[in-house]
C-alpha cells in the first residue's frame, strides 16, 4: 500500500443523509485502498454532519461551507484540499463497485490517457438494479452526451485544466470534461463501475432533466465553439422534445381524425410554426451569450423560459 498511488476522492454533499453512509462505505470498501475521501458538507441542515463524524476510518476528511455554494463551488474546495495523485468525485446517494477505482486505475498507468470513465448501472432509492448505462469508447462534445458519473483523472489534468466553473451549475461536469478534452485522450472502460441511484431527492430528478438544466448543457457547448448559435439552437430544440414528449393520447386521436377529413394534420402545422419561432429565439439568446452580452447564468435562464413556453415542439 505504501507504494501504490494515493487517489482523493470528493464527495459533495447537501442535505444527502438519506443515502450518505452507503455512499461513504463503498468509497471506503476499494480494493485499492490507498485513498482519502475529501467530503464537502454544502451547509447541510440534516444529520450529514453527525453520519461522517460517526465514520472513524483516518482516510475521510470532512469540510464544510458556512453557506450554500452548490455542486462546483463544493467541488472546487474539495479539490484544492486534495492531496492524491490521482482525482475523482462522486455523489451522495451513488455507489462504487468495489474494484472501481482500481480498475480505472489500471487502465491510467497501461495508456497514455489522463481520464478514464466507465458504465454504470441504474438502481431505484431502495438499490434495485436496473438498466445499464453504456458510454461510447470516444467523447464527441457535440452530441451533447457527458461521460457519465464514474471516471478517474491524473492531478496533472487537474492542473493544467483548472477547477470547475462555478456559473456553468447544472453543466460544471460536461463543462470540465471539455476542458479536459482538448488536452487529453481518454479512455473507455467497457465495465459496469458504479450504480446511480435515480430517486425523487436527486440532483438528477430535480435538475438533470429541467428546462435549466438543459440550457446550461447546450451553452457550454456554445462556449468551447463545439456548435455555432444555429446548431445549438437545433440542439436545444431536440432536448425539448424529449422533455415536453407526446402530446396526450386524446388530442393525438382528434388530429388524426382531422387529417381524414381534411388531408391534413392541424398539429403539423402549428408545429412547423412553433418550430421557426423556436429556432428564431434561441439563436438571438445563443448569439448574444457568444458575444459576452449576455452572461451564461442568464442566457441560461432566457433559454429555459423558452423551452418552457413552446410546449410539445416534436414531430411525431
């Protein structure tokens, strides 16, 4: 152990008792055991700080904010604090499997990658598994897809990529993993490494798939150059798709009677018009972001009022 590389793990958390000491325990239970586990405590008002004190293992560090900072402002003291060579975060509510980090770890020193990310598995608030999530072998920043939520990176990426962007909240990772992007190659490890808990208290369910949420992802695409005003734009439009769906079954079933009638599908029109309008707005909120008029946080904001508004803008 004396030999082997020391790895600093950050949790953030707040207000995460729920699911903090299982989270902690996997951490804790790597085959790889030369570790610290930074945890970040976001000025939580529940029991989190009584459940890592309770935790006697010498490896676990425990900071706290005096105030709320969120996700990349937890990240970025975890980090400064970090003593490894080797960096990751996790979550509160997430487990790691047990060779997770070793694994990762093998994959770093056999290749001259400086960040390797694996696939994980979903499970339920009770830990039921369920679907696997498999990441593609190469990160394209401009479909819009992150590398997920377990992965692994040298400190010397750390260094020259710099600590999370505290304005790009909702988007700090996928923001990072660009960054690091441009320096680095980085390596898919085709195993299931970690199990996310997808529950009605998660960051993911509560922002993951906002019309916030959404926005922050498609401007930090604008704001490395990976898409042009027009494509984010289209990009934007395709995640609100997905987010409004189908419109109800019953108003499907009275265009369709109409189409009969008349050859022609009311909703397609409307669509088509919705659309153009849609286009039109997000490409000026795109354009004036790009331009340093307006800052991220709020064309962030002007974007999601916008995916907000227009309703089920999909073809179907």
């Amino acid at each position: 152990m004396n030999d082997a590389p020391l790895v600093s793990i950050v949790l953030p958390t707040y207000n995460g008792a729920r699911y903090l000491r299982a989270a902690l325990e996997s951490c804790l239970a790597q085959t790889h055991a030369a570790l610290e586990l930074i945890v970040v405590d976001d000025a939580s008002t529940d029991d989190t700080p009584a459940i890592v004190r309770s935790i006697t293992d010498p490896r676990v560090r425990y900071l706290r904010h005096a105030t709320n900072r969120k996700l990349p402002g937890a990240l970025n003291t975890g980090f400064a604090a970090a003593r490894g060579a080797y960096f990751t975060w996790t979550s509160d509510d997430n487990l790691y499997t047990p060779d997770a980090i070793a694994t990762l770890l093998a994959a770093l020193q056999e290749t001259p990658a400086a960040l390797a990310y694996a696939d994980y598995l979903l499970i339920d608030d009770a830990g039921t598994e369920g679907a696997r999530v498999t990441f593609p072998d190469a990160f394209d920043p401009a479909d819009g897809r992150t590398i997920g939520a377990c992965f692994l990176y040298t400190r010397a990426l750390a260094e020259r990529v710099g600590g999370y962007d505290e304005a790009c909240f909702l988007a700090e990772d996928f923001d990072y993993w660009i960054r690091a992007w441009r320096v680095t190659p980085f390596r898919h490890v085709p195993r299931v490494l970690y199990r996310y808990r997808l529950h009605g208290g998660s960051l993911t369910a509560t922002h993951g798939k906002s019309f916030l949420a959404s926005a922050m992802s498609v401007l930090v695409q604008v704001k490395h150059d990976v898409l042009t005003a027009a494509q984010a734009a289209e990009m934007l439009l395709r995640h609100a798709a997905v987010l409004h769906g189908k419109p109800p079954l019953l108003t499907r079933a009275v265009f369709r009677v109409a189409r009969l009638f008349t050859g022609e599908n009311p909703y397609d029109r409307w669509n088509a018009l919705a659309h153009r309008r849609f286009l039109r707005e997000a490409e000026t909120v795109f354009t004036a972001f790009r331009a340093g008029e307006l800052p991220i946080d709020a064309a962030g904001e002007r974007l999601a009022a916008l995916v907000q508004d227009t309703g089920r803008v999909h073809r179907w």
